[in-house]
C-alpha cells in the first residue's frame, strides 16, 4: 500500500515540524536573554552575558508586580476552589428541572470572552463602591476560574462510589462526618490537581486582569507593559525564570503522578 | 439487648408503582432470618427501610420496642453490610473498623482495643495497619463484618455479601457468619437471592414476590410445606401435575391430573370437589424401578440422563405426555436401578402421597421459573 | 432541589454550597453582566447627573458603533480574522490530534502530551512575546529568509495581520488539538480498518469516519479557539500594528483612554454577542449540545 506509507511519512514529517513550531520560539526566546544586545533578538549575536539576569534582579516594578500576583493568585485559590467544589458538589447531587439552566450558567464563564467578564465586573463592582485593585482582580478571576476547578472536581465524583456514603451514615456518621472523613479524602487529588491548575491560570492571566487590575499592576501586565515600552532582554531572562518554574511544576506533578499510579498498579498487583 | 425487629403494615410506592405491599412481620431477637425472592422482588427496599435509607409510604417499623420511623439513619441500631462492602478504600483496616465508634466521638485507646477484639473475632488478627486495597475478597469481606459489628449494632442487615465471592469461598463464609451470629446473639437479617444461603444459614426464612411475602416458615417447612405455588416453584426443585379435584379426605386429597392413574398428596388448605388444583412432587421423592416393576403405578421413557455427581438426574416423559425431573442416587457398584436406566428405555414410577402437596390453582406461577412445568394438556 | 442537597449533605453543608453557588452566578456572573448591558443602554453621565433626568434609556451607543465606519471595519475583520485563525488552527490540528488517538503508542502519545502542555503552562503574553522577536525587522526570521536568499531586502511582519494570525495559531492550538484528540480517540479503531479494509482510501476514510465521528471535538474546538481570537487582546496588542487594531482594543480605549464606559459596555456587549451567537450557531450545525462541550 504506497498510499499508506506515504500518509505515514508525511504524518511523520508533519509531527517533526509542529513541534519545532511549537518550541523554536521558546528556544530563541530564552537564548535571547544571553545576547548582550540592547534589544531582546539572537540576530546578531553581540556575546554572551548574564547581565540580563541582574538587572531583572534590581528592578522594583517586577518584584511589586511579582508580589501582586501572587496575592491575587492566593486569593483566587480562595475564592475559586470552595465555589468549584461546591459546584461540583451540586451538580452530582441535584436532577431535575433547574439543573440545565443552571449547569448552562455555570459554564457560560468559559464560553465568554476574558476581556468581558473583566469589563462588567468592573462595572458592577464600581457600582459596590469596590474600584480596580488586588480584591477585584481576585473576584473577576474567580468568575471564570471556579468553572475549570468545577470540571476537575465532577470528573472525579462522577466515579465515586455512593454506598461509602450510605456506610458512613449507616455507621453512625453525621453527614458533615461522612464529608469529612470519606467524601473529602476522596476528592483531595482532584482538588490539589485543580488548585494547582486555578494557581497557574491566575499567575498567567491578561485579559481579564487587564481591565481590573486598576494600580496594582500584575506580573503579565508588567511584562505586557516593558514589550511595548522599554523592552530590554531582562523580560526575556523573567521570561526565562517563568518558563523554568513552570515546567519544573509540570515535572513535579507529572512524576507524582506517574509514582502514584504505579503505586496504585503494585497494590493491585498480588491481591 | 433487645434486637427484636417488627413491621407494622409497612408499605412502599414510587409513583405509582408498589414496590412493598403492606406487610407485617415479627423477627425475634438474635434471630437469624432471610429475605428470599429473586431480583426486583422488593427484598433490598424492604432492607433500607429497616435500615433507614428509605421511609416508607405507610406503616411503621419498631427496634427492640421502639418505633424508628423518624429516626435517621445514623442513629438506627442497625448496621449493614453491603453487597459491595463498601470499605473506605483509602483507610487502613483499623480506620475502617474504628470509624463508627471515632464518629461516636470514643476514645483512642479504646477504639483500638474494640478493633483488636473483632479482629480476633474474625481470625484476621495483626492485620490492623494493612491498606484494605492489599485484602483478599474473603478477608475484605471479613473486615466489612468487623466494621459493622464495632458500632455493636442490635440489628445487623446483610444484603447479598456473599455474591462476589467465588463458590467454595462462598460456602466457607456460610458457616462462618452462621458461627459469629450465634457467638454475638445479634439479630441478623439477611437477603439473598440464593436459596442454598437462605437455608443453610436461617432460623426462619420470608420467601418475598413481587413486593408480597409468600410465606415465612423454618427452612425444613418451607421445602416440605410450600404455602403457595411460588415458594413450590422458587424453593428448591419440583414437579407441578395440574388437574382438579376428585376426592377429599381430610388433608389428603385426590385430583385428577390426565395421567393413567389418580394422584394425590397433602393440601395445605381445604379444597372442595371440582376446584382446580396443582400436585407438587421433588425430583428426589420419586420411587424408580425396571419397566417389569408392576408395584409401580407410574410408566414412562427417559429422555436424558445428567449426571450430578451424588445424584443421577432423568427427564422421564410419562406415556400420557408430561415430562417430569426424577433424581436417583448414584449407585457406583453398578448394580442398582441406575445401571439399568438408558436414554430410550422404558421405566416404572412412583411416589409417596405424604411427600406430595396440592396447592390450589392449576396455572403455574409467573416468577417461579425453577419449576419442571407438566401440566398435563387433558 | 434544595430537598436532594439536604438529603445527602445535611443543613449546614447545604447552606454552604447553595451560598457559594449563589455568590458565584449571581455575584459574579449574572448581575455584572446584566448590569454591562444596562449601561451600554444609558449615556456617559457625571456622577451627580446619575438618576436625574438626563438618566435616560437610550440607543445611542449603539447608534454610535453603526455611524463608525472604522469601528465596523475594526468589528467584521475581528470576525473574519477570527474565523481564519479558527479555521487554521483546525487544520493544524486534525493531523497531530490523530497521531496522538490512533497512530502513536500510548507511551508516545503520553510524551507528546505531556510535550504540548508544557508551552501553554507558560503565559499568553510570554508566548506572544517569543514571536515578537522572532518577527522583528531585524530579527531571526528575516535574517533567516535574507540568508536563503529568498529576500533581499527585511519583511515588516508585525506591521499587517499575518503576525497576528501566526501568533494566535500558536497561542490558541491546545484549545483545539485536546477536543479533537478526546473525540478521535473514543472512536473504536476496527472501524477505520474495517473502512480501509473495504477500499477507502486515506482520504475517504477521514472524510466518512474519522471526522463525522469527531464532530462533537471539532464543535468544541472551533468555539473555543474562536471565542479566545475575538477575545484575545495580548496578541493584536504586541504582535500587530496600528493599523491592524482588533475590536478588543476599541473596548479598552472607551474604557481607558475615552473614559466613556457606557460606550465600552456597549462595544462589549456587541462582542459578547457576537460570541454568543457564533456558538449558538456552531452547535446547531454540529448538532451537539453544551454537555459535549464540558469535557
């Protein structure tokens, strides 16, 4: 079958250049940052420095910036987590009419674009007496970040097993203990999983931060801000940390993972 | 400790179906007593109405005297071991067993001493600290039992926990649960589909239909006396002749079932000349002898031969038609009847009229499948 | 409702999650977004003039927009631009999302996902800003194209949409290539034999198995890459020009710039809708419903 082998050649072909597509602009990115050239580029190579990395260190505006999003990254794991979880916790418990206008609202956040719910959660809240800052930041995160917490959470409690439930009460459990000490433990991965991920979305939010951010400038709009206006190679070495940061959490989380699969995989193993 | 369990016209609708018709019964306490029927025969809801997981539509339901309707769940002195066991997959065995008495807000040391206690009772002593993911079938099933027994239940409620279990496994835990029920004298109530576990393991037994209990009596009456056509189908196996009545005396009575010869056996209730009737007959009560064997009223021709083991099972088809189950022992030395039975040929049967039941009704019963139906076509 | 929550989870924790859940949608969804809409139907008033009688209900933003020959441009190629970078995210992704669901081994599919993920754990911007340098005048892909000799003199890539378009391609493809993967995999792999082994060729085959059975991917897919192109503001912001404004940089002057919010709101709402409509219209002609679309 040559048409085959051609298809799987060309499949072959295609996967080698997508994921060169998907790197080489991290890479250039990154090997920027020891270019010692004013401006952040590869072309030309002006030598290899490490400059870059101290004048990030001396700048005041990314360490205010930095500290800002982390406040508002601790405020929406908050916020976000309790909300998705009860959510979730709803929409395993209830059936009936109701439910899928109110499973409708509770993805709409998703389905809508971060620059509006940035625009009316300033425009609501301003009505509140509350203006731009760290706290509006928070509630306007959550408005869409509890619905990614919410799909973790139900994929998890989908496949929970109800008698534990009706075991713990029939032991002699209230329901608040049967939540507790069954219910919960069960859900911890999936929680964990989940506010790892609501942490990331808010360090790397723009959109909506954008229009709610008021004065308390966050990481991204700081970096947004020094592209347009005085960019030097020192956002490619923020850049840089950022990215090892990240894929370092990705590793730890992936090998914990992995560990408790297996682990999960020995136990079944000689029973 | 009072463990006495009464129904008081307990009834159970869900929108307009019956799932439990008024019922009313009396379990004695440290009674071991079955639920039998097959599924969808409202065994499990009467269950978690006793449990409390359910309330239901009407009647009441008393503990040891007291009434538990508006009691929920978590308190009821009852505990239940369910069909899945249900153990909390991320405790330890002692978590597990401790966790109806930690709830209970007991004390550490005390919670532990209880749980080595049941450990030892279910002779899987030292196994505290395991994962219950490392368990056996038969050792998570043990454990479920601990845990249930640690909240010392009046009351234990067991739903089909022997069913995922393998057959020899299954046979062992029978006596097992047989032995710590009479060791703890707790009431136990049991449902099962299976009636080698309802009889073995019962002191009295409610064979249940279609949300109705047929009849509740010891094991032993209840394979000798079935009170309805269903527990004479559902229990054990049998042989149904219908017919009607010709003769009546007293409790033995006579029908007429299309055959060669009149038949008659025990009825359970008075029956009138003329009534349509059913004679019930168990493969093992039929006599079997040689076609030339002129004491035996009954002929016919084996059709098939299973061998069981113990017993040799022939489906014999009488010359008037019905084709009836007759279980011989086997006999090994080869010279008994059995050695001269052949598909094909030809046999003598008969049967002792105190062994027989007449019930009336000459339709079988919908549900009882289990029954070698010979109606006879006269 | 209030009655199954009780049931399973006692008064307090009821209380709880009815409370959290009502903070959440009527708090934070739909009150803001009603009130948006609100003020997109009132005019730019001083604080004092609130409530008095110049408080009127009024069409005049939106009379605005439509009087904005500019704006409407500025609005339709958002659409279009949209549309492309949707449709070409599609296409990217179909062949990758198939390789990972029925060519590759599941231990190479579990590396080349967990590959994929790890560029979009970094931020939008950052991953806009890597192109940033790779488009600039001086930059890496024009020194590259001058040294093929396919060019003689640098290309200005950030001054027109096709900076813009590559960027957000890039930035938006795990929305596309998970859906379809999830989809794609769930199709049982006898039936793609089955309809080679009957004398489909490659083509025919994805054409009447694969993609008719990954619909509901494809769907979710293309509405989500589409509402985060409309949406997106990182993008057009540092890797377009002046001259290739997006519809979202008209929103965030109103707000920032023309201090006329009443105006933003309704240049906001026409957006919302727009979004609102494009998935309206998406799942009725992939028949597939929001249940689909939440996986």
């Amino acid at each position: 079958m040559t048409s085959s082998r051609f298809f799987s050649w060309a499949l072959k072909a295609y996967l080698a250049i997508f994921f060169v597509y998907l790197f080489l602009p991290l890479i250039i990115m990154a090997a920027a940052t020891f270019n010692d050239s004013r401006f952040p580029t590869v072309t030309p190579w002006s030598g290899t420095t490490l400059k870059w990395f101290s004048a990030l260190w001396a700048d005041s505006g990314m360490w205010s910036s930095l500290t800002n999003s982390l406040l508002v990254a601790a405020g929406v794991l908050c916020l976000a987590v309790p909300i998705g979880v009860a959510s979730a916790l709803f929409l395993t418990t209830v059936e009936g009419r109701g439910k899928s206008f109110i499973y409708t609202l509770i993805l709409s956040p998703l389905l809508t674009p971060g620059v509006i719910i940035g625009i009316s959660s300033l425009i609501f809240w301003r009505g509140w007496g509350l203006n731009g800052g760290i706290l509006l930041t928070v509630i306007a995160q959550s408005a869409f970040i509890a619905a990614y917490v919410m799909l973790m959470v139900t994929a998890r409690l989908q496949r929970f097993d109800r008698t534990l439930e009706r075991a713990a009460l029939d032991l002699g459990a209230t329901q608040w203990q049967m939540f507790r000490r069954v219910l919960l433990p069960y859900l911890k991965p999936a929680i964990l999983s989940a506010a790892v991920l609501a942490f990331l979305q808010s360090l790397e939010n723009y959109n909506t931060t954008l229009f709610v951010a008021g004065y308390d400038t966050t990481l991204t709009i700081y970096i947004a801000s020094k592209v347009r206006t005085g960019l030097t190679p020192a956002v490619n070495a923020l850049a840089l940390l950022m990215i090892l940061f990240t894929v370092g959490l990705a590793m730890i989380y992936e090998i914990k993972r992995r560990r408790e699969a297996n682990v999960a995989r020995q136990r079944i193993g000689p029973a | 400790m009072d463990g006495r369990v009464s129904l008081d016209r307990v009834a159970m609708r869900f929108g307009d179906f019956t799932a439990i018709q008024p019922t009313s019964l009396e379990i004695q306490s440290g009674e071991f007593f079955s639920f039998l029927g097959p599924s969808g025969c409202g065994k499990t809801t009467l269950l978690n109405i006793i449990s409390g997981f359910l309330t239901p539509s009407e009647g009441k339901v008393s503990i040891g005297g007291e009434e538990m309707i508006r009691v929920p769940v978590n308190r009821r002195p009852t505990a239940m071991i369910f069909q899945n066991l249900a153990l909390f997959p991320l405790m330890s065995v002692y978590d597990n067993i401790e966790f109806g008495l930690e709830v209970r807000g007991v004390d550490r040391s005390a919670r532990r001493r209880k749980a080595d206690e049941l450990l030892e009772l279910v002779a899987l002593g030292g196994s505290g600290h395991k994962p219950v993911s490392e368990l056996s079938g038969g050792q998570k099933q043990r454990i479920a039992i601990a845990r249930a027994l640690a909240v010392e239940p009046r009351v234990l409620l067991l739903d089909e926990p022997l069913s995922a279990l393998d057959l020899k496994l299954r046979q062992h835990m029978r006596t097992e649960l047989k032995a710590i029920q009479r060791q703890t004298g707790i009431t136990f109530i049991y449902i099962t589909h299976d009636q080698g576990e309802a009889l073995t393991m019962s002191d009295r037994v409610a064979v249940m239909s279609a949300g109705r209990i047929e009849q509740i009596a010891d094991p032993m009456t209840l394979y000798r006396d079935p009170a309805t056509a269903f527990v004479a189908g559902f229990v054990g196996e049998n042989n149904r002749l219908a017919g009607h009545v010709t003769a009546a005396d007293g409790e033995l009575v006579t029908l007429d079932a299309g055959l060669a010869v009149a038949v008659s056996g025990r009825a359970r209730q008075p029956l009138a000349v003329g009534d349509s009737a059913s004679l019930y007959v168990r493969p093992e009560q039929w006599r079997v002898g040689t076609p030339d064997d002129l004491r035996l009223p009954f002929s016919g021709i084996v059709q098939a031969e299973h061998f069981e083991g113990a017993w040799l099972t022939l489906e014999v088809a009488l010359d008037s038609g019905p084709t009836l189950r007759v279980q011989v022992p086997h006999v090994v030395t080869g010279d008994g009847v059995d050695a001269q039975l052949r598909v094909g040929g030809s046999c003598r049967l008969d049967y002792s009229p105190r062994e027989a039941v007449v019930l009336p009704g000459a339709e079988p019963s919908p549900e009882a499948g289990e029954v070698a139906d010979v109606a006879a076509t006269a | 409702m209030w009655q199954q929550l009780h049931n399973r989870f006692g008064l307090p924790l009821t209380m709880a999650i009815v409370g959290l859940l009502g903070v959440w949608l009527i708090l934070m969804v739909l009150l803001p977004q009603w009130q948006m809409i609100d003020y997109s139907f009132h005019p730019s008033l001083l604080p004092s003039e609130r409530g008095g009688e110049k408080d009127v209900w009024t069409l005049a933003n939106y009379v605005t927009f439509f009087h904005n020959d500019i704006h409407l441009a500025i609005f339709f190629k958002t659409i279009w631009s949209s549309v492309l970078v949707t449709a070409l995210t599609l296409v990217v992704s179909y062949p990758l999302a198939y390789y990972l669901a029925k060519v590759a081994t599941p231990g190479q599919a579990a590396l080349c996902l967990l590959l994929l993920i790890v560029p979009f754990w970094i931020n939008e911007i950052l991953r806009t800003f890597a192109w940033y340098i790779i488009f600039a005048f001086r930059g890496p892909l024009n020194e590259l194209l001058f040294a093929l000799g396919l060019i003689d003199r640098p290309i200005r890539f950030l001054n027109g949409d096709t900076g813009v378009l590559v960027g957000m391609v890039y930035a938006y493809i795990l929305f596309m290539v998970f859906p379809l993967y999830n989809a794609i995999e769930s199709l049982d792999g006898n039936q793609i034999r089955a309809a080679r082994d009957l004398g489909a060729g490659w083509l025919r085959t994805h054409r009447r198995i694969v993609i008719p059975h990954a619909k509901p991917g494809i769907a979710t897919g293309c509405i989500m890459t589409f509402m985060l192109a409309a949406g997106s503001y990182a993008v057009p912001a540092l890797l377009g020009s002046p001259g290739s404004r997006w519809f979202t940089q008209i929103i965030y002057n109103w707000f920032f710039e023309g201090g006329d919010w009443n105006q933003g709101a309704a240049y906001a709402f026409l957006l919302l809708a727009l979004c609102i409509l494009f998935v309206t219209l998406v799942m009725r002609i992939f028949k597939v419903g929001l249940g689909d679309i939440a996986k």
